[in-house]
C-alpha cells in the first residue's frame, strides 16, 4: 500500500493510497519543496529550492539551482529513481521544476512537472 500525498481519507473512511508511480512522484515533490531544517527528526531533509527562489537571476544561478535539485533527489532518492534531467524556471510568483527520471523498481521513463507559488 501506498499513502497518498496529501494525507486524506478516502470514500471508505480508510486512509487514501495511490499507485506507485504516484507515490515516487509525491516522494519527488516531498524533497522539491521542504526546507532544509524543516523536518524535525531529518534536519537535512530537503533540496533548499525555495531558499534560492529570491536571488538574482542569471545564468550561474539556473545551473546551481539544477545541480542542487538534482543532487537532492540523489541524495534522499537514489535508490528510488535514476535523475537524468532537471529544469527549473521561474514565472513571476510561480516556481516550476521539471524532472525526467527512470523509477529503478520498474524502469519505467516518466516526465513529471511540479509548481510551487512563491
């Protein structure tokens, strides 16, 4: 079984579960968009993304954001999924992250997008 995110409870009254390629995709977004420090018990949890939502753009800053995603879900994910790419842009108060990974259980290729308003 697989919980869903966000926590709800079904039309059963029983605890809401979804698919598995969901629930790596709620995982993804899970590491996206926690601050580091955020979590209590796992200080070092999360990527730091939205921290860097207010610096000044360029081009240094879009390669470092990549590289700070990407090695987060390495990091909390690798045995999870295969990062090959990450792009992530910012449209006035809309953060979007694009992230191309290989679940490893299933070798399944998937493309998920990911928003966040800032």
């Amino acid at each position: 079984m697989n919980v869903d995110y966000p926590y709800r409870i079904d039309g059963r009254g029983h605890t809401g579960e979804t698919t598995n390629a969901d629930h790596v995709r709620d995982m993804i977004e899970l590491v996206l968009f926690t601050r580091p420090g955020e979590r209590v018990n796992r200080p070092a949890f999360g990527s730091g993304l939205l921290q860097l939502v207010f610096a000044p753009l360029g081009d240094n800053l879009t390669a470092a954001t990549q590289f700070l995603v990407q090695g987060a879900l390495q990091q909390w994910l690798g045995d999870v999924i295969a990062v090959e790419a990450v792009e992530v842009t910012r449209d006035d108060a809309t953060l979007r992250v694009l992230v191309q990974y290989v679940v490893r259980r299933t070798q399944q290729r998937l493309v998920s997008e990911f928003t966040q308003n800032v």
